[in-house]
C-alpha cells in the first residue's frame, strides 16, 4: 500500500502512521521526523532545515522533495510507503506525482484526518515526544505509564521546539495557506478519504482500518 496522511499539525498524523505501519507493514516516512534526525546529528540537512521550523515555516520545496525522493528509492518502500508531513504544498503533491510516475508507482490511498483549528493548540503544546525513537505522546490524552519516559524504548521525552504557542499558531497559518489547498487538489486529481480526527486516538485507527480494509 502506497499513501498519503493529510492534516493539520497536531492533528494525530504521526500516531496513527505508527499503528498503519505497525498493521500493515509499510515503512513510516515522516518528513519532520527525518529533519529532527538530522538536526540531533547537525547534519548541513539539519542546519538548514533548523532555520525554518523553529520559526514554524516551511523548508524549502527543493530541500525537502529531495529528501522525500531519495527514502523513496530505498528498498524497504519497493511493495509501499506511509508519507506523513509530505507533501504540504501543491508543488510537492506535483513533483511527488511525477516521481511515482517515473517509477512507475501511483498512490492507493490519500487520507485526511480532519480536526477543527481549535482543537489545534492542546495537541500540539501538550505533546512529548520521544529524544531517542521519536514516538509521540500527549500528557493529557496519551501519557506514557511512567512520567517523562518512553514506553517503548525508556528514552527520555522532550518537547519539541516548535510546540510552543506562537510557533504552533505561525505552522497554523502556513498550513491554512499552503497545506490546506491540497484537500482541493487530492479530491480533484485522486480519490481523498477522511476521518473524523476529533475522536480519541483507538477510535480514529479503528474508522482508518475500516477504510483501508476496504
Ligand atoms: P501530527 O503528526 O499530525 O502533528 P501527532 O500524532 O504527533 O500529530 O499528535 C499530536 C498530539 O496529539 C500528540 O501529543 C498526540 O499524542 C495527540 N493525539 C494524537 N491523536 C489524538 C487523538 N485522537 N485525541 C487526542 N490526542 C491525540
Ligand atoms: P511535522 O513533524 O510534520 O510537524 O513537521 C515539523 C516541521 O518540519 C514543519 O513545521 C516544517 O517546518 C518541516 N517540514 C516537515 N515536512 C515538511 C514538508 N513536506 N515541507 C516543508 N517543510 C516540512
């Protein structure tokens, strides 16, 4: 299965990409997680890509569809792929269609978990991720059992740069701008799935398999 999440930042994207994959046993390609990586190891990737999310922008198209390209040639995304955080402009929807093309691969499923920009802020400044795997938790809705370390591999959980009020509200604004259209675009050029995004974590995956069973 070859697919797209779509969303709003904080809107669960990550979280359920890791159950997906879990069930379907496709690679996980998280853009934002593949930029955090290379700003750990300061990588010249990291110091560029740095400059933009820590101010809630973009990373450049160019910077960014490169990266996307290059995982995508790897062998573990021959028989498919979960894209999250990818694309989020219509010119990285574009250039990703002509790539699948020209390897002769289309997508199967583009779906939206849809939430309403208020629930936006709580998700995102109340989310910990993990320093060590990256697994994301939220103190409210998803604590870890033990405080401030990560289920799965005991690492240590951070918050992250960009979850602060005045990042979150600006990566808002450039997903209202710039990511939004791309509802438009999917419904257009492929078929767009949605999920209600409002209910809690279980719920969301069990109408996402429903989907994807189907
Ligand atoms: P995204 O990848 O779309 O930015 P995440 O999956 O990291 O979003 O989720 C953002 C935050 O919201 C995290 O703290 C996560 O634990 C929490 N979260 C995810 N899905 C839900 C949900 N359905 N209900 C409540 N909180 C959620
Ligand atoms: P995420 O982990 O998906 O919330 O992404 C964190 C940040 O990484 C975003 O706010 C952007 O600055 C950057 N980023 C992630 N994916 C992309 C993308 N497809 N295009 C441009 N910037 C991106």
């Amino acid at each position: 299965m070859r697919m797209i999440l779509l969303g709003a930042p904080g809107a669960g994207k990550g979280t359920q990409a890791n159950l997906i994959c879990e069930k379907y046993n496709i690679p996980h390609l998280s853009t934002g997680d593949i930029f955090r990586m290379n700003i750990s190891t300061c990588t010249p990737l990291g110091v560029q890509a740095k400059k933009y999310i820590d101010k809630g922008q973009l990373v450049p198209d160019d910077l960014t569809i490169q990266v996307v390209e290059d995982r995508l040639v790897r062998e573990d995304c021959k028989d498919g792929f979960l894209l999250d955080g990818f694309p989020r402009t219509v010119f990285q929807a574009e250039e990703l269609a002509k790539f699948l093309q020209s390897i002769n691969n289309t997508l199967d499923v583009v779906l939206l978990i849809d939430v309403p920009t208020g629930f936006i802020l709580e998700r995102n400044i109340g989310r910990r991720i993990c320093s060590s795997c990256g697994s994301s938790y939220h103190i409210k809705f998803n604590p870890p059992e033990e405080l401030g370390i990560c289920d799965f591999c005991s690492g240590k959980l951070i918050q992250r740069n960009d979850d602060n009020e005045e990042t979150v509200k600006e990566r808002l604004n450039v997903y209202t701008t710039q990511t939004h259209p791309l509802i438009d675009y999917y419904k257009t050029n492929h078929f767009l799935s949605t999920v209600d995004g409002r209910d809690d974590i279980l719920t969301v995956s069990k109408n996402i398999f429903l989907i994807l069973d189907n």
